[in-house]
C-alpha cells in the first residue's frame, strides 16, 4: 500500500506477487487470457521495452549478454549512423530561464519541442546508448537506450551554461547531478533531499538565456556557436590581443599565492 496526497493507493504488481517466474510464464498467460502481444521487427516475441516522449529502452533477450551486439532491428527512433544523411542538418535552440523554448526561433511546448528533436536527430543517427545499468536492488542489468531529442538538448543546456555560469556554480553542479539523478532514478523523487537539492539548481536558472547552434551529423552532435546577453564570457578579458582590463602583475601575484599553499596542504 502506497500515500499520495493523504489517500492510500493499492498497487497490483504481478511480476512479484503472482506465481509468474520468467517471460515465457508472461507470454503464456497473455495467450491464456486473449492478451495480445506485440511483435518485434522479427516476428517474435518482444524484448522488454519501456517508451515514453523522452526515450525508449529494451532490455532482455539476446540483450542479457553483454558480449552481444545490439541487433539494428532493436531500434525505433534512430536511423543507423552509416544510414543516417550525408548533410549536416543545423539546428538552434533557444534557451530562457534554463528551459529550451524554440527550435530555429519557432516558439514550441515542451512536449512539441521534444518532438521535433527526437525527428531531428533520430534520422542523423543521434541517442543511441548501450549502457550496463547499476540498480538500486543491487543486481547489473545491460539496456540499450534511443534518446535522440535527449541527447541534443543535454549538449545544448551545457553549452549555454558555459558561458553563462560562473566555475563555482558549474563546479557545484557537476557535484551535485550524480547525487540528484540517483535518487531519481531509486524512486525518490518527492524526498526532502531532492527537493532541496532542486532548490539550489534552480537559483540560478535565471541566468541561462541564449542561443546555441548545433550540427547533427551520422551520429554526433558539434556545437557551432553559442549567443548570450549574459556578461559571465568576457571577450575583452579572454582577448590575446592587447588587453588593458586584465592586468599581468596581478597574475603573478596570484601565481605566488598558490604556490604557498603548496606546501599548506
């Protein structure tokens, strides 16, 4: 029994509390009861596949030994790279507040604009991972991942979050997203600890706005050019030409500051 807003919520869950012990006591009971089962490309039975706007994921079958390939016929959203176009398509997308607002300054929902990108890089052969997941029951289980829309959007995000965030805050996010993504990932998405930690990534959302342009190309995704009002990249400061707002005496007083605390720690 599980509580949600105050109301208990009974939760059915076959798989572990039925006298079913593997897919073919699935399958058979699905016949048994004029279930219908889908097909793979293949005509068989299917692997396990979990589908939703944001991915897709198969797991089982020839799957189960990593020392397998994964067959082409598993995949739905992605066009193989050595099939994927011989044209680089460009695409920008438009950032505000830390969300992605627009594609080619075409203003889009989330659910539309994810859409579009899953369209997008899925025929330049982009979002494909085969990966070897660590569960939090304990066991190793091999999936292969289509995340297309996914994949642009999270080089997009840290592109524009490299020029608009200062070390610290991006530091402090690099420490914190393997942290908040496994309590996701264990079901721990309403906790006091994921909430707070979202507290702190959303302080300063507001500073990443801008435009990044990116290039799909056979299965990679090449960042072309990253546009932002935000005054944290300073090109007056990062010039090599002559530079009259950085001053080298204060390089090299911060050069002697640091080789101190050398020998401090």
């Amino acid at each position: 029994m599980l509580f949600f807003g105050g109301k208990k919520i009974k939760v059915i869950a076959p798989w572990r509390e039925w006298k079913l012990q593997s897919r073919t006591d699935l399958i058979n009971y699905a016949k048994k009861n004029n279930i219908p089962i889908p097909k793979d490309k293949k005509g068989a039975p299917p692997f396990s596949v979990d589908d939703n706007l944001f991915h897709t994921s198969t797991e089982g079958k020839v799957l189960e030994n990593p020392k397998n390939s994964a067959p082409e016929y598993i995949y739905q959203r992605t066009t193989s790279p050595e099939k994927a176009p011989n044209k680089k398509t460009k695409v920008k997308i438009t950032f505000k507040n830390g969300d992605p607002i627009s594609i080619n300054g075409r203003k889009l929902s989330p659910e539309k604009l994810l859409e579009k990108l899953n369209l997008l890089a899925g025929k330049n052969g982009i979002g494909r991972v085969d990966l070897v997941e660590n569960r939090f029951i304990g066991i190793k289980s091999r999936g292969v991942y289509e995340t297309p829309g996914g994949t642009v959007l999270y080089v997009a995000h840290r592109a524009i979050e490299s020029v608009t965030l200062n070390k610290d805050i991006v530091h402090a996010k690099e420490r914190i997203m393997p942290v908040y993504a496994e309590l996701v990932y264990n079901g721990y998405w309403f906790s006091k600890k994921r909430i707070n930690l979202q507290k702190i990534v959303d302080k300063n959302r507001s500073q990443v706005s801008g435009d990044v342009v990116l290039s799909l190309y056979k299965g990679n995704v090449t960042i072309l050019s990253r546009r932002t009002k935000n005054k944290a990249y300073s090109m007056k400061k990062v010039s090599f030409e002559e530079n009259k707002s950085f001053k080298k005496s204060k390089v090299e007083k911060f050069i002697k500051y640091h080789s101190k605390q050398l020998y401090k720690s």
